[in-house]
C-alpha cells in the first residue's frame, strides 16, 4: 500500500480582547461546522502571520482598528480533508478591540460572533488546544494590564 505524503498548512488567528467594566469579553466565532474558536485562516503569499491573524478576524467577523498586542504562540493538528493529512499549524496572536460590533461574515462560513466572558469563553471553545490557547492570552492580557478590573 503507497503512502501518501501529509501535507502542512499554515495559518493565523487572533484571540481578540475587549475590556469591560465587570473584566475582559472574548471574541469566539461559531462556523459552519458547528465549531467555536477564533477568527483564523491561510496566510496568503508573503504575508506576515500577524498581519493575517488580522485579516481574518476582518473577514469572518468585520472587526476593524484592531491593537496588537502580542503573539501568542503556535498550535497544530492532523486532520484529513478529501482524503489527504493534512499537518496544520496556527499561529495566534492577542488583539484588542475598543469598539465596533462583531458582525457574522456568513459568506466566510461564520454562523454567529460574540463577545463572551472569559469563563464562558473557555467553556463554549470546541477544542482543547484552543482553551490552552485563551488561557495564554488571558494570562498575557493581565500581565499588559489591559483589563486591570479582571480578566
């Protein structure tokens, strides 16, 4: 039996932060297959991973001004897509956003966006690796101080 060679995907996402006054609310998005996690995608070309994390947090739910704040690190997994290994890994990063309200771009797959509380967030996250990846970001955001009332 031939073996076929795993293929390696690259991406980026974004852990988006908004403070409020009872502690920080978390961006999740909740796609076509029913999964929630974080606004992510291919980086494109030459690309910078930042950049693309906020690329895609434009595209699947229509946030813009958006601060970087720091990366987050890198997670991967397998899975199969027609047949094929695929070998993914995505780069995260911790963005803050100050206003505008998350809109579902339903034309890239996204059912649904909202801000959550921390807590919640973790227990909505469909996956392991990313509630390791929120808890990062979390644990950063407090060390930045950008939501000094909790987080």
């Amino acid at each position: 039996m031939a073996r076929t060679k795993t293929r390696r995907e690259t991406s980026a996402g974004g852990v988006v932060v908004r403070c409020a006054a009872d502690g920080a609310r978390v961006l999740l998005i909740h796609d076509r297959h029913g999964n929630w996690g974080f606004p992510k995608g291919h980086i494109e070309g030459r690309e910078d991973p930042a950049e693309t994390a906020r690329r895609e947090i434009g595209e699947e739910a229509g946030l813009t001004g958006l601060l970087l704040h720091a990366p987050l690190g890198t997670i991967d997994w397998f899975f199969r897509f027609r047949g094929r290994l695929i070998h993914k890994y995505c780069h995260f990063f911790l963005f803050e956003s100050r206003e505008g309200t998350p809109v579902p771009q339903t034309d890239e797959g996204i059912q649904c966006c909202d801000w959550l509380p921390a807590a919640a967030a973790l227990d909505q996250l469909t996956h392991d690796n990313a509630r390791h990846v929120l808890q990062e970001a979390l644990a950063r955001a407090r060390e930045l101080g950008l939501c000094p009332d909790g987080g």
